[in-house]
C-alpha cells in the first residue's frame, strides 16, 4: 500500500487547518448560540471579549490530530482508487478514473475520516463555544482548561460514548459530501488540463477551492446539526436523537436554520481547499 498519500495527506491537512481555524470559530459559534447578528457581529464579539486569540480556541488538539485525520482521508482515497482501477497515481494521468469510482473512492475515505475525527471534532466545538473572555481582569475561568481538561471532562461526566456524541451527524455529513468533493476537484483538474498532462498549480488552486464550496454546501444542513449535538451534552439534554435535533431546530427556527453559517463556511473553503490540494499535489510530486 502506497504511503506517500497519507504522508502528504498529513502535512497538506495541518497546513490548511491553521488557516481555517478563525473562519472555523465563527462558524461554529453562528450554529450554535443565538446571541450573534451575523458574521461581522460574531468576529467583533470575539476579538472584543476574547482578544485575537479568541479566534484560535481549540485549535491545539485538531492541530495534533487533524494531521492524522486528512492522512486518513487522503490515504485511503488514493489506495481506494487503486484497488478500484488497478492503476497508480502516476498513470492516473493517462488513464483517468471514472467519477463514479471517484466519488466511492471518497465516500469511503469519508466513513474512516469521520470514524476517526469523532472524538477530536467534539472537543474542537466544544472549547470554541466557550466565551470567557481573555482580556478582562476577573473573568470567570472557562469550564474547560484545555483539550486534554475538556476530554477528561466529558469522559467523567458524559461517558465514554459522550466523546463521539454527533458522531451519526457527521459521518452522515462526510460520506457523500467528500464523494462530490473529489469528483469535483478530478472534473476541474481534467477540464483545464490537456490530457496525460499534470495540472499547473494554477488549475490546482481554483479546482481545489471550488471542491472545498462544493462540499460545504452539501455538508452545512448537516453540520448545523452535528455541531448543535455535540454541545447537547452539557446540562440538560435538549434533543433525543439526530432527526429530534433536525426536527426541533426547525420548528424554532424555521428552515434558515440548516444553513447557518454556509456564507463563512464557503468563504473559508476556497483558501483552505486550495492550500491544501496544492501541498498535497506538490509533496506527491517532490516525492515522485
């Protein structure tokens, strides 16, 4: 089994989440509390309470761990391709796979990924919705002190099972929205690039950022929900399930709800998805 695809899978997914993260913060923030009148309203509350550094919170433990994730994702794509088609990567350029082994090839790697992420992801949301401020004296001391404070937490008072609380939500939401991602970013690549040939790191940018709208389009309804379960956990449980939490938002929010934070969720995707097809591209090359 090829290894080159997770190595660069690792180094292209780390490099796209310190760029995303901020955007990320807002997102999740927009989904989840009810206090914020839009996108501006949300980053000027946070910088204001919670300094720049507001916009970075939980981002240490994906930081360690989303490196490990998107080898996953990355890894298991191109080896799935690879026991689909028999071909390499390199004569991937010659002989083109089908879309629809594409979009099997990234369903699967999206049912690893989100198997995989579960954990991590949870703790991610739940330190990015913690609003203690940072630069006033005498704030109160936010719940949890750290990632490894907040899983302890969770595993002490949600139960094992609490670490993967969403986690239908986001398989669900990552099993057909990476099938569109990839096939997305193989019909761009292919339709500006002359064939047998590899694409410039100009066609990479442009296809991997309209891949990284795509997906989140798909994905948003989805993760409005998987972010609102996740954070079900602390008091009080307010839904019963995956379809009592879509259900519920509805009837208190109206159908607006589902894509709440799609505006910021595709202005991060194009830059994110860019840097990250064009590392992941480029390291694969070096490598040779």
């Amino acid at each position: 089994m090829p290894v080159e695809e997770f190595m660069a899978g690792w180094i292209s997914g780390a490099l796209g989440l310190v760029l995303g993260h901020p955007f990320d913060t807002v997102k999740v923030r927009l989904q989840t509390q009810t206090s914020y009148r839009g996108i501006m309203d949300c980053m000027v509350k946070i910088y204001r309470h919670e300094s720049l550094l507001g916009f970075f919170k939980g981002m240490s433990f994906p930081l360690a761990s989303v490196a490990v994730v998107n080898s996953v994702l990355f890894g298991v794509y191109s080896n799935t391709l690879l026991a689909l088609t028999a071909t390499s990567r390199q004569e991937r350029r010659a002989q083109p796979p089908s879309y629809t082994h594409v979009f099997i090839a990234g369903c699967t790697g999206g049912v690893l990924q989100s198997y995989c992420l579960a954990p991590f992801d949870l703790i991610k949301v739940r330190l990015q919705n913690q609003t203690e401020s940072r630069v006033q004296p005498g704030s109160p001391r936010p719940r949890y002190q750290g990632p490894v404070h907040c899983a302890a937490t969770i595993f002490r008072e949600e139960g094992p099972r609490g670490l993967f609380r969403g986690s239908w939500a986001l398989m669900l939401r990552d099993t057909p929205t990476l099938g569109i991602y990839f096939v997305t970013y193989e019909r761009l690549c292919r339709q500006y690039t002359p064939d047998g040939q590899t694409p410039s790191s100009a066609t990479v940018l442009v296809a991997g950022g309209f891949a990284g709208i795509a997906s989140w389009v798909t994905a948003t309804p989805l993760d409005v929900i998987k972010s609102r379960m996740q954070m079900d956990g602390l008091g009080r449980r307010a839904y019963q399930g995956l379809l009592d939490c879509m259900v519920s938002s509805f009837r208190q929010e109206g159908l607006g709800v589902f894509f709440r934070g799609l505006t910021i969720n595709s202005a991060r995707a194009f830059p994110v998805n860019a840097v990250t097809f064009l590392s992941y591209e480029y390291f694969l090359h070096s490598w040779g």
